[in-house]
C-alpha cells in the first residue's frame, strides 16, 4: 500500500500529486483511506488529518495565494488553546476569488507583511492583530481568556508591549464595530488566569456589576508563608470566589471543605463555583451578593434584561 510522504506537514493540491505520483496511485490511496480530500483540489495525509497544523496547511492551499491563517485558528497555533473551536479560519486579500466551504472560514480583509509571521512553515497572523481580531468578533469570555493565555504566555517584560500594540491597533481599526467593548475587555485581562474558565468566571461577576476582583491573591501567615491563593478575590473585604474545574478538583470536596474552614478562620468567606453553575450564574451570583452583604457592603439588585444586576450601593 502506498504511504504518502509528501506535501508541506502532509497536505497538497491534488493536481501536483497527481502529477507526482500519477492518477491511478493518487485514487487507489483515496481509496483505501490513505488520502483524505477535506475541500476540493487539496489532500492530505489520513493519519494527519486531524492535526491542526497539517488542516492549516491544507486550508492555505484550498484558499489560494495569499492567504494566512487567521482568527481564532491563528491564535491556537500561538498556543491560546482557549480559541480552539475545531473551525479552520483564513483571511485573504480583497479581490481573491476563495470561499468558505465545509469547516474552512474564508475572510477577507486588508493586510500588510507586518502583520504575518511565519509558524510551522506556514503564514499565520501574528499575535497582537490575531488579538484584536478575536476581541472585535469573538464571544467575549472566550476573547478574554486568550488574551488571557497570550499574555501568560509571554515573558513579563513583553506583556504590557503586547498590550499596548494590540490597544494602538483598536485605535486605528478601521471597522470600528466591536472595539469599545474589545478595549473593555483588554483592560480587564492580566494573564494571571489558570484556565480559560477562571477568564470567564472573572468576566461573569464584573458583567454582573461586582467590583473587579483580584486574580490570583496570594493568603500569607504572619511570618509571610504562602498558605493558600485564591483564584479570585476581594481583599478589602476578604471576600474569595474560587473556580472547581472538575479535573483539579474531582475528589477533593473534603479537602476544600476543610482549606475553606481553615481561610474562614483567618476571617474569609469563600464561594465555591463548578464549571456547570457558569452557564446558570444566578445562584452563584445570589451568594456572592449575600456575601458582600455578611461584610457590611451591599450590593443593590435592579433589574437588567433577562438577568440580574448588581452595583455597589453608595
């Protein structure tokens, strides 16, 4: 049987295989499964086929000339796996005939050469304007939780020149559709994040009118030993809220119940949240309210659509 080994990570036009390898071994391995065709004209390798780079690849050479990988798939090959959403988006250049077909997102946009990199061999739009892109366009937890993972995942001295190149290009964009709450979002990021529901959950209680709460609040006894960092936290009130994702926490109720028994005496209030509770706030939201509450800060419910919201109360 014929094992392909060919092609940019494992992916290439048909018709230069064909002329390669001939008609007849090019449709004996479609055949037999050894090649896969995901879009007209392009195949690849079966055994790569559901590797991101190799779909890149292949999405490139389906799209055409001039196009780059762009969105939420350029910001996975950044390594921000919370943009991941098993779509292949790639941008192209005003007047390129390519389009969307099949789990393949064609765009087309304006660019320059400072705006692409080079990743894995291929053309992939570089951090700060694959950034700005998602924040514009992007459901707004999942925005946030990969400039989240973008900046943690920079040197510390990179982090605020990332942030203000992507602050500058909101600046300057010409659709202007998005980009107030793309700038609200990004002064909301840190990088301090654990997971891309940790971005979330943060964004959930500042939406709901909480005030913003410190991520990552580190609690030290009296000599200045590390006992404990909460996921997020009010200090002034010492009020904490902390994110149970089932993989860090699957057998662990005993265990937190005693940590939270010990932070309360130390004078914390802690509120627990599982991942299922992000989709139906209310209760959750309910108990942070009650919380504030128990520490002589009020927080004044009003209606706000369908949900509610909550303000400090003056």
């Amino acid at each position: 049987m014929f094992t392909p080994n060919w092609g940019q990570h494992g992916a290439a036009k048909r018709s230069d295989l064909l002329h390669a390898l001939g008609e007849q071994t090019v449709r004996s391995a479609l055949r037999h499964g050894v090649l896969s065709q995901p879009w007209r004209g392009v195949v690849v390798d079966t055994t790569r086929s559901l590797d991101t780079v190799t779909r890149c690849a292949a999405g490139l050479l389906a799209a055409g000339p001039g196009a780059v990988v762009s969105r939420s798939t350029a910001a996975v090959l950044h390594g921000c796996s919370a943009a991941e959403n098993g779509e292949l988006h790639v941008t192209v250049p005003y007047g390129s005939t390519a389009r969307s077909r099949g789990g393949l997102i064609v765009h087309r946009d304006r660019f320059v050469d400072d705006d692409v990199e080079v990743r894995h061999g291929l053309p992939v739009f570089s951090l700060a304007p694959t950034l700005v892109e998602l924040l514009c366009v992007e459901r707004r937890w999942v925005a946030l939780a990969t400039v989240d993972q973008a900046l943690a995942g920079v040197p510390d001295d990179q982090a605020e020149a990332l942030v203000r190149s992507v602050s500058s290009r909101l600046t300057l964009r010409d659709d202007r559709r998005g980009v107030p709450g793309a700038q609200a979002l990004l002064q909301l990021a840190t990088g301090k994040a654990e997971s891309p529901q940790e971005s979330r959950l943060r964004l959930l209680v500042v939406d709901a009118g909480f005030p913003v709460p410190t991520p990552q609040f580190p609690v030290v006894d009296l000599r200045g030993r590390l006992l404990y960092v909460f996921d997020l936290a009010w200090p002034e009130v010492k009020i904490a809220l902390e994110y149970d994702g089932y993989e860090a926490h699957e057998g662990r109720g005993a265990y937190d119940a005693e940590r939270d028994r010990r932070m309360a005496d130390r004078g914390w209030l802690t509120v627990r949240v599982r991942k299922e509770q992000l989709a139906t706030p209310e209760p959750v939201l309910s108990e942070l309210w009650r919380a504030f509450e128990k520490r002589g800060r009020p927080l004044v419910q009003t209606a706000s659509g369908p949900r509610r919201a909550y303000t400090m109360r003056r």
